[in-house]
C-alpha cells in the first residue's frame, strides 16, 4: 500500500478548474470572515451572555469550518494536553465558548473582549479546490492589548463554492529566553 507521496512519474488526480478552485481573494474573503466572526463571539457575550454567544459560535462552526467534511485539523492556540487537538465540533465549540465540562480547561477564547482583528499572510499556497496559509493574527482587545498569534489554515471549496476550514493550527510565536 502507498501512502502519502505521488510515485515518481504518476499523475495527480486534479481537480476540475471549474467554480471549485479557490482564488487568493476567495481565501483573504474567508480570512477576513472568520476575524469578523471572532469579535461577533465576543460581542454577543458582551450583550447577551453565554447563550447568545454559544449560539454565535455554533453558527461560526457551522458556516466556516468544515466539520461536516470529516475531522477538521485543529489546534487551537491556548489548548493545552491532553486536549490540546479538536478534530470535533464539540472540542472547537468547547475552545471557543468553554462551558464543556468535557474540555475543563477551557475558559472560551472567543469571549476575551476582542475588538479588533487583522492578519498578514507569509503565503497562500493554492491548489485547485484547496488553500493554505501561514502568517500572523493579531487581536486587540477592549482594553487594547494586542495578542499575536501564528496562524496556519488550510481552506477546502466544495461543489456548492462553499469555502471551508479544514486546517486550523495557531500558537504563540517562539521568544527565545533572554
């Protein structure tokens, strides 16, 4: 059985390039869609508590990640062993929003007060119906404090045109010990 690698020498199966291969501004769209979402978490717990921002993140879910897909490969940026990979709904739902007591550790990123979102890409590596990305995220804060995070997301485009994450790694950037 091969795994893995494309022999030498034998063809890759393509996708047609159709209404299914992503454009870069498809990916920037999407990108740009998921800050917004964040900070529509942290807005609805602001205004409505708990359950409204449950409902808002549920939503997220539902439109931008590709659950419905398979596992989605997430690992989000605070998570920490034995939880540290969600390649469920209900492990990102419990990341984002906390009140899982399956996920103890998670206090719901997505209600930190976040106001502000912006990213810069080191790359978008296109592939017909897939994309990735790798750069930075920073989020500010309502007090103004700035969290920067690397970001790797890898986007999937289904026949319907829906743009989905498939690929959701975050961690903080490396700070060499002084």
């Amino acid at each position: 059985m091969f795994i893995g690698l494309w022999p030498f020498g034998a063809a890759q199966a393509q996708s047609p390039a159709s209404s299914v291969t992503i454009t870069e501004a498809e990916v920037l769209k999407a990108q740009k869609a998921w800050g917004e979402a964040l900070i529509g978490i942290s807005d609805a717990f602001e205004k409505g508590g708990i359950k409204q921002a449950q409902a808002k993140a549920e939503a997220v879910l539902d439109a931008a990640y590709g659950y419905n897909l398979g596992p989605v490969l997430f690992k989000p940026t605070l998570s920490e062993v034995p939880q540290t990979f969600r390649t469920t709904r209900e492990g990102a739902l419990a990341y984002f929003v906390g009140q899982n007591p399956k996920f103890p550790g998670d206090s719901g990123f997505a209600l930190k007060g976040w106001k502000q979102y912006g990213f810069e890409n080191a790359a978008v590596s296109i592939h017909g119906d897939v994309a990735m990305t790798m750069g930075k995220v920073r989020l500010t804060n309502s007090k103004g404090e700035v969290t920067e995070v690397d970001k790797t997301w890898g986007f999937k485009k289904g026949q319907d045109g829906t743009l989905r994450i498939i690929l959701h790694h975050s961690s903080l950037p490396y700070q060499k010990n002084k």
